[in-house]
C-alpha cells in the first residue's frame, strides 16, 4: 500500500511540474517575443535580435535587390519593373504551413488596394518539394487573386537572404526597402507595413 500511494504522489508531482512548466514557457516566450516588423531592414543581414540596443541615428535608404523571376504564363519579369509603386514583396511556398496562414490577408490586402500596391507574392519553385504546377494548383484552389511569380533559379531568394519562409519585405514606390517581417504575419502586421510605404495623400 505504501509503494502504490509512493507512485501516486511521483505521478501528481510529474503532472504539476510539466502543468507548470507548460504555463512558465508560455509567459516566457510571449514576453519574449521580438517586434516583428523591422524598420528599413537591410537585405543583405540578418534580423535584429531582441534585445540589441537601438541604433541612434536612422540608417542610410537600402535599394531594394533586382531579380528576375517567372509570371504565371512564364515570362521573365523583374523586380524593378513594377518601382514606381510600392511593393509588398513576401517569399513564400505551399508546403509552407504559416506562410498559407497570412495568405487570406495579403489577397484581401490586394483586393482592397487595386492596384495602388503592387504585390509580388514569389514562390520558391526548386523543382523538387515545390513545382510551378503545385504552386498554381495551390492559388488557384484557394480562390487567390494576387499575382504569384516562381523563382525557379533561387535568384530572388538569394538576393533578399529569404531562406526562412515565409519572409515579406515592404518597398517604396523609390525602390527603397521600408520594413522587413520575417515568419507569418497577421493583419494588422500587414497593415502596419502598408502604412509605411502607401502614404494616403
């Protein structure tokens, strides 16, 4: 009797410790959560970690990276082909888990706006785990109006760094990189991004 109320109270105190330890990580890692949206982000580095001092003074204007990428009906198109508006540009794949979560906010974005941001949603097309008829089949499926473009030589991809998907960078109607957000973002994330590049006049 002693041994089985012995096993008893080792299982309560497994099951209040991972409880808690549930709760803990929770509250940490919500506090612990960096702002997603980083000001005139650099392509060429990385993401600023929480945590690192503000720089000072503003940074200097970043040109947005050329590249060159398939359309729909597979002709080359580049990136400074649509400067003069600004760009909402976002790498994404439809294997992508979080990047099909943000995916219903950027069309509706898109819908919103006609025309006044261009969209350049840029599929990472390696020919392997995503193929231009699985990203189409995707779009399509889902009903999504935005233009989708396939980066079938990785040159957009290595051009901004985007290995980690989905990442979305906010460009001027100048060409110049805006804001960066690296990993899904919401609504209001989107709108926030928006707002610095599409100025209401």
């Amino acid at each position: 009797m002693k041994k089985k109320s012995s096993v008893w109270i080792l299982v309560l105190v497994f099951v209040l410790f991972i409880g808690g330890a549930s709760v803990l990580y929770s509250r940490l890692s919500a506090d612990a959560k960096p702002e997603q949206l980083s000001v005139q982000a650099d392509p060429t580095t990385p993401p600023a970690q929480s945590g690192q001092p503000a720089q000072e003074s503003e940074p200097p204007k970043v040109e947005a990276p050329d590249f060159t990428v398939e359309d729909a009906d597979g002709e080359e198109v580049r990136l400074s082909d649509y400067v003069g508006k600004p760009i909402v540009l976002n790498f994404w794949a439809s294997w992508c888990s979080p990047c099909k979560s943000e995916m219903p906010e950027f069309n509706e974005a898109w819908e919103e706006l006609d025309g006044e941001v261009q969209f350049l949603m840029v599929n990472m097309t390696d020919g392997a785990r995503e193929t231009v008829d699985t990203a189409k089949e995707y779009v399509e499926g889902q009903g999504f109006s935005f233009p989708v473009f396939f980066d079938t030589g990785s040159e957009a991809a290595m051009a901004y760094g985007a290995y980690s998907l989905p990442t979305t960078y906010f460009i001027d109607a100048e060409g110049y990189v805006v804001a960066r957000a690296v990993g899904a973002i919401d609504g209001d994330t989107l709108q926030k991004g928006l707002d610095l590049i599409h100025l209401q006049e």
